[in-house]
C-alpha cells in the first residue's frame, strides 16, 4: 500500500509538470462556461444569420437545451481531449524505461498499474467535478430550473466512459507497449462496442450507451434501464486494470 501511494503520488506531480491538470480544467471549465451561453443565445444567432424571404421559429431555449450542450461538448471534443491526454499514460513509460527502473527497485505491478489509473482518475475526476459545477452555476443564470437525477446520471455515466478508456489504454500498453499499437487496439475495441450497440436489445448493456446517456436521460426518467451499463462498464474496468496487473507481472521487461 506504501508503494501504491507514492506512485499515486508520482503521477499527480506529473499531471502538474506535463499539464494535463491544467489542460482538463481549462477544457472542462471552458466547456462549462459555454454550455448554457450557447443554449441561450444560439437561437438568437441563427436567427441573425437568416437570408431575406426565410424564417426559422424556433422555440425559447429552456434549462434542459443547457445540459444538452453540455453532454454534447464533452462526449466530443471532452473525449478528444481524453485521448490526447491519455493514450500513452503507461506506453510512454515503457519508451522511456522508466517501468524497468521502477521494477528494478523493487514496485510491483499491481503499484504501476493501480497508480497509474487512480492518479489518471483523481485529476480527471477533478477537473470534470469543477467544470460540472461551473456549469450548474451558469445554467441557473440563464436559466430557471433545477438538476434532475437523470442529468446527474449522464454527467457520471460520461466520467465513467473516461475512465474505462484510461483502462483500455493501460490494458493494451501492458501487452503491446508502443503507442501506436495502444491507440490502434483501443480505438478497435470502442468500435467492437459502437458495433455491438446495433442490436437494440445490447444498447441498455453497452458501455458505449454511456456516451449518448447524457442526452437521453436529460429528457427521460429512465435511469434505472441504463443500470446494466454503468454495472458492466464498472467490471469491465477492472477486468482490464486485473489483466494489465497479471501481464506486466508476467512479461519480462
């Protein structure tokens, strides 16, 4: 436990020196601020946009159209940033043999592997929680209205999707090492998901659903159909992080 809580520790001070903490809290922050200015202005945008002879009515911009935006900014460009940020968390280590240094004195596996992903998931639950809470504040002043438990829902089911990705990527950098390989196996098995959600009767069981749940949700009080989800997300999660820790311990380095 001592040697997972200085690794845990190693890696926060290199969210500070690489600046992924800052990158994430200014991306998220920024993507708080404009949720709720772009639901409550957008519409008046278009409408000055519109050429002579066409009308476009659309309706007032309600506080839902806020958390709206808001999924849809992070499920995209959040999870862009995600994946540069993150893609190469362990498979950069082993490009600069830094884990061959770590083992040989004496860090287990389980610390490398456990470390990397708990440090990954405090400074990106950090600044997601920080750019949620900027955008609760703003949507109540463009706004009347209140969050929901399905909003609350979708804003944990798009961390959780984060994170399994984190997962992924230290599961593929265990076994493959190179970041073009970890990128490519990864972005493979997110599409094996996106293919599987076809079938409809998959979609409620699907950790891709999570993606999407945001928006469904936000005008929806079907929370509990999306359970199977957030459950198989959970153990696919460590599924991953358990078969890194028996790889690495396995492989020589």
């Amino acid at each position: 436990m001592k040697q997972l809580m200085v690794f845990i520790k190693k890696e926060l001070l290199e969210s500070l020196r690489q600046y992924r903490l800052f990158i994430l809290l200014t991306v998220f922050i920024v993507f708080g601020l404009l949720s709720p200015a772009t639901a409550k202005f957008m519409p008046e945008l278009l409408k000055s946009l519109t050429t002579e002879g066409i009308t476009i009515t659309l309706p007032p911009p309600v506080y839902l159209d806020s958390w709206l935006q808001f999924f849809k900014n992070m499920s995209q460009m959040g999870l862009i940033v995600v994946i540069i940020l993150y893609g190469g968390i362990l498979a950069d280590e082993f490009n600069k043999n830094t884990i061959e240094l770590l083992r040989t004195k004496g860090l287990s596996s389980f610390s490398i592997v456990a470390g990397k992903f708990i440090g990954a998931a405090l400074v990106l639950g950090l600044s997601y929680l920080i750019g949620f809470l900027v955008s609760v504040i703003y949507a109540a002043i463009y706004f009347e209205g209140a969050l929901s438990s399905e909003i609350i829902a979708g804003v944990f089911a798009l961390l959780l999707f984060y994170l399994l990705l984190v997962a992924f990527f230290i599961f593929f950098a265990t076994w493959i090492r190179k970041l073009v390989g970890v990128m490519l196996a990864s972005g493979l098995s997110i599409m094996l998901l996106f293919l599987l959600n076809i079938k409809e009767s998959f979609a409620k069981f699907n950790p891709v659903s999570l993606l999407s749940l945001g928006g469904v949700l936000a005008g929806d009080s079907g929370v509990a159909d999306y359970t199977g989800a957030f459950v198989i997300t959970l153990v696919l999660i460590a599924v991953l992080l358990i078969a890194g820790v028996l790889i690495l311990e396995k492989r020589d380095l």
